[in-house]
C-alpha cells in the first residue's frame, strides 16, 4: 500500500491526526502543556487501531512525537524570546547535560520493549495530572535552583526521560523550575528552548538509528512516522495562537484542571493496558 492509497482508506485516520495537531496546539497556546503530552497517546491508540501492536505503537508514536515538536518549539522559542522569556544563561548551564540524557534515552528506546515505555509515559502523565489538580497554589518549595551537582542531575534527567516518552520541555522542566522559585513566564519560555534541546537530537536518533516494526503503519521510516508529521505539524503551528487568543478570554485555571482530569485517565489507562 502506498501513501496515497493509505491516505483514501484510512481518511478517519487522517482526520484525527489533523485534530490532534489542532488540540495540541490550542493546549499549548492556552496552558503552556507541552504538545507531546497529548500527541503520544493519541497517536498510540491511533496505530493500534488498524492492526499495529502496543509495543510498536507506543515506540513510533514517541519518535513521530517528538519529531513533531522540532517545528513548534522554534515557533514558540521565537515567540518567547521577544517577550524576554527565554533564560539563555540557564539553558547554557543545562544545555550539555539535557543533551546527553536525550542521546541516552533516545538510543534506549531503539533497544527496548515498547511496553517499559507505555509504563514509564503512564506514571508521568499520571504524577503530572495530579501535579494540575492537587498543587492548586503557586508558591515554591524551595527557595532556588540546587547547586551545581542538583542542575547537572536535573538537566540529564530532563533529557533522558522527555526523550523516552515523546515529550518536550513543557511537562517536566515548567514544573521543575517553578517549585524552585523560578518565575512562571521565563520557566514557560525556557522550556519552549529545552523542547527542541529534547527533539531534534532525539527524533535524528531514533529516525536513523531505531529499527521499523514489521508491522509499523505505511510512512515510517526508521521509528518515525512521517504521515504522521506532517499531518500534526501545521496545524499545531496553526492553531497556537489561537491557544494564546483564548487564554485571556476564558478560565485557564478551570481548563486546566479538566484537561488534567482527562491527562489522568489516560495516564491510568496506558497503566491498564499493561495489566489487562
């Protein structure tokens, strides 16, 4: 089957990948959520339904994930850092140590089982979930960012699990900083910078170096799938502004305890499918 014959015969399919690149960008303008966060169950469950099993659909849906995230995040860094947002002084700091994290988990993914990944990107849609609902104030628990030795660990740690789940900066790094005292518009801003730190080397690796699954869906080359990408990519760059339009108009706060609402029960249902 070629592209264009997959294209006719699964144009449901397609669709929903339009909608998720829409949905992901609202979201992202709106709330600051990280794109992958909604893009690798989506397109999990996606694969699975014509025919492509948990383990593969979870190992393609985290590359085409965060090769998705490459474009939007230049998109959003140039926006940011207009506005000033962006910490080049921190990045410069974490820069290295983000980058050997993602070349790690990155090249852990093309040499395990997919299900360790479901599990692992369950527990972290699950914990921030709850991070959403249950931490209602914004005041920090520490005073500062740790030391040396603390931002070395944090930044390779930032890398080496965004890396293995498909996900940018947002999920991981906005937290991390803002519970050090750091200012919630340069955490934002400077985790845009850290996505693509994440992607670019992460989706190269797993696009060059990750094996195709027999049974991985037409279009993906190594453990990208393209039709994938270029189906998500200009809608989400379409539709964050309209994220960022809609975030003054209506209750970010009451928006985000849904959409946490809804991350949670995906989290625990990728939890599920390992027991069930």
């Amino acid at each position: 089957m070629n592209v264009i014959e997959f294209l006719t015969a699964n144009l449901t399919t397609v669709m929903a990948l339009f909608a998720t690149g829409a949905f992901a960008g609202v979201l992202a303008g709106l709330l600051g959520v990280g794109g992958g966060i909604v893009i690798v169950p989506v397109l999990f469950f996606l694969f699975q339904g014509f025919g492509v099993s948990a383990d593969s659909a979870m190992l393609i849906a985290t590359a085409t994930s965060l090769a998705t995230i490459i474009p939007t995040s230049i998109s959003s860094i140039r926006s940011h850092k207009k506005k000033g947002n962006v910490d080049f002084e921190l990045l410069k700091r974490w820069a290295g140590f983000i980058f050997i994290g993602v070349l790690l988990g990155s090249w852990l993914v093309t040499r395990i089982d997919g299900l360790w990944l479901t599990m692992l990107f369950g527990v972290i849609a699950t914990l921030s979930a709850l991070n959403m609902l249950l931490r209602t104030s914004k005041s920090a628990l520490f005073n500062q960012l740790p030391g040396k030795v603390g931002q070395t660990l944090l930044g390779t740690s930032i890398g080496f699990l965004s890396s293995m789940v498909g996900i940018g900066g947002g999920t991981l790094t906005v937290p991390i900083l803002t519970i050090c005292n750091y200012p919630a518009h340069k955490a934002v801003g400077t985790a845009a910078a850290v996505g693509l730190i994440i992607s670019l080397p992460g989706a190269l690796t797993m696009l060059l170096l990750g094996t195709t699954p027999v049974d991985a869906p037409v279009g993906t080359y190594g453990l990208v799938n393209l039709i994938g990408f270029l189906c998500i990519v200009p809608l989400t760059v379409l539709f964050a502004p309209l994220g960022v339009a809609l975030a003054s108009k209506l209750d970010a706060v009451k928006l985000k305890q849904v959409f946490a609402v809804v991350l949670l029960i995906t989290g625990l249902r990728m939890l599920a499918e390992l027991i069930l």
